[in-house]
C-alpha cells in the first residue's frame, strides 16, 4: 500500500491555493490531486477522488466551506478535512469543527506547522491548537443566536434602523425589537454598534456587501 498522502484543495484565492499546493508537492510523502475553486467542485471531486485530505476554505462561492464539510461527512463518515481560513474568529472555528472537520489551518501557519497538521490528521489524531480549544470552549458556553437573531443581525451591520429591518424580513416592528433585544442579551451588548463590533469579532457576520 502505497504511504503517500492524496490531497485536495478547494480555495478561491488562486495565489494563496498555489503556494500551499507547491508546499505539498515539494513533499515525498504529499500529492495534490485536485485544486478546486469552491465547494461545489470540492464536493464532486471529493465523491470521484476520495482522497486522504481535503484542504477546504471556509469561505467560497457557490457552497461554502461549512456546508462542504458537512455534505462530504454526511456521505463519507470517516473523511479527513481541515479547515483552511485567514479568520481566527470563534464562530469560524465552532461551525468548522462542529460539521465534523479534524483540523483548523489559518493561513498565516509556517509552513513546517501547515506539513506537522497534515501528517497528524491523516495519522487518525484532530488537531487542535490550544489558542483554538480555549476559544472553542468559549464558544460552547455562550447561548446560539436563532436563524431569525442572525438575519436582524445581519441588518444591523448593514446600517439598517427597525422599520427597514422588518420591511425587509417581512416582520413586524415590535418583532424585530425582540430579537435585538435577545440579541443584546446573547451577546451581553447594550446597543446596536457593540452588537455589531461583537459580532465581528466572534465571526457571527460581516460587513460584505448584500448583492455579493
């Protein structure tokens, strides 16, 4: 059987996806058998290739990194996939791992480190650095917002005052006053810019632009 490690990488950011697939090559033990520029591709060549590793993005076109992981796992219990991401955002990190990823890769890793994560998690072992844990057990504490929470949410970042909030997800004024107000209490915030600082900061939404 042969000892080399199958992998594949699903990154939309073309220079960020070549330099790791040039790190991995260099390597006698690591081939890339696939690069993919989103989830849906890293689906498909997930089902035909079943490598050792998917590499995935957590934020991609067409299907994000989240719901690859977690439509990969649904039909291959035992896949091994690390998350691969700039964000160091405990929201991030929770949803990765909760859909069922091993490991938790920033971009900025040194290389030697990117090589050691790759070998552990195709060893069997998750790897989870200890900065990530702390943040990860944080994360567990604190009360998740609902579906509903996070789209007012949502529009709060945007700039949006009530009246527009609920035009725009069909409910009424008061309704919107009592998901933000859950919201502060979730959050542990009281007004509308620490909502959206907070929420930043933990990844629970961004400041992207609605039609992208």
């Amino acid at each position: 059987m042969s000892s080399e490690i199958r992998i594949i990488i699903a990154d939309d950011h073309p220079i960020v996806r070549q330099g790791l697939v040039a790190l991995l090559d260099d390597q006698e033990d690591m081939n890339v058998v696939a690069e993919l520029n989103n989830g849906r591709e890293a689906i498909a060549e997930y089902r035909e290739l079943q490598p050792d590793i998917a590499i995935l993005d957590l934020r991609m076109p067409q299907i994000g990194g989240v719901e690859a992981i977690q439509t990969i796992r649904a039909e291959f219990p035992t896949a091994c996939i690390i998350m691969f991401t700039i964000y160091d955002t405990d929201e991030d990190i929770y949803r990765g791992l909760q859909a069922g990823a091993k490991s938790y890769l920033l971009k900025d890793t040194p290389c030697e480190k990117i090589l050691e994560i790759i070998r552990t998690v195709h060893g069997g072992k998750r790897y989870i650095p200890t900065g990530v844990s702390l943040k990860l057990a944080e994360r567990l504490e604190r009360p998740n917002l609902t579906k509903r929470e996070t789209e007012v949410l949502q529009q709060i970042a945007y700039g949006r005052n009530n009246q527009e909030i609920g035009d725009i997800l069909t409910i009424s004024e008061a309704t919107v006053k009592f998901h933000i107000n859950n919201i502060f209490a979730k959050l542990d915030v009281s007004d509308r810019t620490q909502a959206v600082i907070e929420a930043l900061k933990r990844g629970l939404t961004q400041l992207e632009t609605q039609n992208e």
